[in-house]
C-alpha cells in the first residue's frame, strides 16, 4: 500500500527535499546496541522518539512517523511481529512480512534507527513476565483475542524499557490498544509522553491495515462498508438523545448484508473508560471488529470528541 490514493487526516507525504538512502538507516538487532545508539544520542542532548510496529509499513504507520520526526530529534521506528499478542498460531504466520520494503520507507522517511529484534532477544529461554491492564483490556479486542492487550502491554512496556524515550506514537487506528499502553506507562511511571495519531485512511474511507494485503480485490470492496455504517451510526448517535442499542443492530445487520461474518463486536463506549454507553452523552467512540473470509478487521470513530 503506498500514498497516493489515501486520504490522512493530517499532513501526508515525505519530507520534501530528503533523499536519505537506506544505507543511512542504523539498523539494531539486539537490545545491547539500541541502548548503546540511545546513549550517544542522550549524550549529545538530543530527544528521542520511538514508533512500535509490527512492519509491512502503510502510509498510517508514516504518518505516526512524520509526527515523531516533528517533535523529537531522532526517531527510532521498531518492528516486530510480536508472538504473544497473537492467539491464534495462523494469524501469526500469515502476518504480512516485507522487512526490504519497509526498510526503503523508513528510510524515504528519514527515520534514524530501525530496531527489528528477533524473538528470542525480546522473549529468552525462562521469559515469565506479563504486563496487564484489566479494565482497559478485558473488553472489545481483549475479549475477542484472549491474551492479547496482555501481549501489547507487555511488549510495549519492554520496548520503552530498552529506549527510554522523550515520546512513543501510536495510531488511533488501534484505540483501545493507545488506552491500555497509555494506562500501562502511568501505572508503571515509565517517564514518556505517549502520543495517538489519526487513524489514516484510503480514499473510500478504509483504515489503512498491514491487514489489508490479505483482502481479494471482491473483500476489498466490502471492506469499505465498516467506515460506511461507523459514520452512519456517528452520525444518528451524536446528538446523544437517540438510544445506542437499535442503531447498532441496524448497524450489525448493515455489516452482516455488506458481508462481514462475524461480526465480532460493533459497541458506543466511553472514550476514555471504554465502559458501555446507551447513548453518546459524554465522548464516545463507536468500535467495530469483524471478519471478511479469514481476514478481522477493526475500525472506530469518535461519536463525541473528548
Ligand atoms: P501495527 O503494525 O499494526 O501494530 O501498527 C503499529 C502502529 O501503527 C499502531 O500504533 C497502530 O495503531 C498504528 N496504525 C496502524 N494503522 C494505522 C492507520 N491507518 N492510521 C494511523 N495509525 C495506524
């Protein structure tokens, strides 16, 4: 997926004038050296910013990078399909992969520093340790993935752990994902600001997903329909008076017609507590998972800005 054709909902596009090859991309494999890169950063009095993905890089992955590079001096991008948020041993295999090609965009991207560990670095022989979130995570995404915001969390924390950055980004994209690791750091006082950027999006309104790749060209059609039935919904609860629970079956009916199947959750929560809302009263976002084939996808909106 590249950048033409997209429509972000901030400033697209790279920096103009950058011509930074790939060769100028420091790329860090082991925990030992991104500590090492940070520290000579640190010592010349420089800010650091971190961006967590799992790779195959879409223009919503940039953008989160594009924020960083205006807010901090180097910024470090780290990919990593990590095992433990997968509950499923397919999902994690058939995960797109293309290390050559993001390696090209984060360079394009003037990214400092790549860190792609592998497994065992992240997870050695006798790993125990999990980070949870309860109340954040047992809901939406959590509850239809088992373990899952647990992986996020505690991969998130380990990654801030070994970078110690000023700012770590994330993508709107992923909402509940953004509370539970902004939960995570404050509980555990990791000192970092922790971003979230604007769910970037295709033309017709799609959330640009790694995920995407795995649609056929007759899902990618029905894909459309999750932005489609969220604005809609957006729009009938927003004054706050009308009743959450018919528009959303309207909802899920709509989603299960365009051909999603299951529908794993179409929900209007609290924005900030992710509890259930019967009506869009206080900020609320409208959250929505469903399956197209073998593909999940995941979307939300917000109903009433916080
Ligand atoms: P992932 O590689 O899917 O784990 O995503 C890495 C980061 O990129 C997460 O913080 C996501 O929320 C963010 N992200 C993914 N897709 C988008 C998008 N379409 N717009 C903005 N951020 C995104």
């Amino acid at each position: 997926m590249s950048s033409p054709g997209t429509v972000p909902q901030t400033t697209p596009g790279t920096t103009p004038g950058t011509t930074a090859e790939a060769k100028d991309l420091i790329r860090l494999r082991r925990i030992a050296e991104l500590r090492r890169q940070v520290a000579t950063w640190r010592r010349a009095g420089e800010s650091i910013a971190i961006v967590p993905t799992m790779g195959a890089l879409h223009d919503g992955h940039l953008e989160l990078v594009r924020r960083a590079r205006v807010d901090c001096e180097r910024v470090i991008t780290t990919i990593f399909v990590n095992p433990m948020q997968f509950n499923r041993p397919d999902d994690l295999s058939s995960y797109p992969r293309d290390e050559a090609g993001d390696i090209a965009k984060l360079a394009e991207n003037r990214v400092d520093a790549l860190f792609a560990p592998a497994a065992e670095e992240i997870y050695p022989k006798g790993y125990q340790t999990r980070v949870s979130v309860p109340l954040l995570s047992d809901c939406l995404c959590g509850a239809a993935r088992p373990g899952h915001m647990e992986g996020v969390a505690t991969v998130v924390a380990k990654l801030l752990l070994q970078s110690l950055p000023d700012a770590a980004y994330f993508g709107e994209k992923d909402y509940q994902q953004f509370l539970v690791v902004q939960r995570m750091a404050r509980d555990l006082d990791i000192p970092v600001r922790m971003e979230a950027v604007p769910t970037v999006r295709e033309a017709d309104g799609l959330a640009l997903s790694s995920r995407n790749l795995l649609l056929t060209p007759a899902q990618r059609d029905q894909a459309t329909a999750m932005y489609r039935v969220l604005t809609e919904l957006a729009a009938r609860l927003k004054d706050g008076r009308t009743p959450a629970p018919p528009a959303l079956a309207w909802g899920r009916a709509a989603l299960g017609e365009a051909g999603f199947d299951p529908v794993d959750y179409l929900e209007l929560r609290d924005a900030d507590t992710l509890q259930p809302l019967e009506r869009a009263e206080r900020p609320a976002r409208l959250f929505a998972a469903a399956w197209l084939g073998q593909v999940r996808l995941i979307d939300n909106l917000a109903v009433v800005d916080g």
